[in-house]
C-alpha cells in the first residue's frame, strides 16, 4: 500500500477491508468510484468504538473487546489497535474467515 501513497503527511487517504478482482478494479480505474461494485469480500472484522465526551469509555470497551477476543484464542498478532483521532479506536481483526460485502 505504501508503494502508492504519495503524501502521506499532507493528503488523506483511505483504505478499504475488501479484496477486488481485475474486473472491479478496472471498473473503478474507469469510474473513480466503488459505488455499485458486488461480490466482494474480506478477511477482516472492523469495530469502532468512539464517546465524543469520554475517551476512557471507548478505551475501556476497546480493552474489553481484546480481552474477550483473546480469551477465546484469537491470536493477538491479527488483532490491530488504531487511535481514531480526538475519540475513540478502531479494532481490527485478520480472520481465518471470508465475509461477504453483499
């Protein structure tokens, strides 16, 4: 993903959870746009988990979450935690899985 990040510190830019195919990313190359596209699917689970007037709440249900997680054997190598800004975090989790985006 780096390899095409330009200016990482002056312009946003964003990810998505989801795999395309040749065919979608053609389209999207064309479109600019993911609007319409279906099929897709993804190895990860997101959660978020934001109090606007308490930090320490979100912070507290992110812990809580990873100590459930891993209570039930998921590796803490596919958990990964971000800050999301002024309140609240971002889990996400790398499963075994495919889930669907339909």
């Amino acid at each position: 993903m780096w390899d095409h990040v330009k200016n990482p510190d002056t312009k946003d830019y964003y990810t998505s959870i989801y795999r395309y195919n040749q065919e979608q990313y053609d389209k999207w190359k064309k479109s600019g746009s993911v609007a319409g596209i279906k099929d897709v699917y993804t190895h990860k689970l997101v959660f978020d988990f934001d109090s606007a007037s308490n930090l320490d709440e979100a912070r507290k249900d992110t812990t809580t979450l990873i100590t459930r997680l891993i209570s039930y054997g998921v590796p803490q190598d596919n958990i990964q935690v971000c800050f999301t800004g002024s309140k609240g975090f971002s889990v996400e989790l790398e499963t075994d899985l495919i889930v669907t985006g339909k």
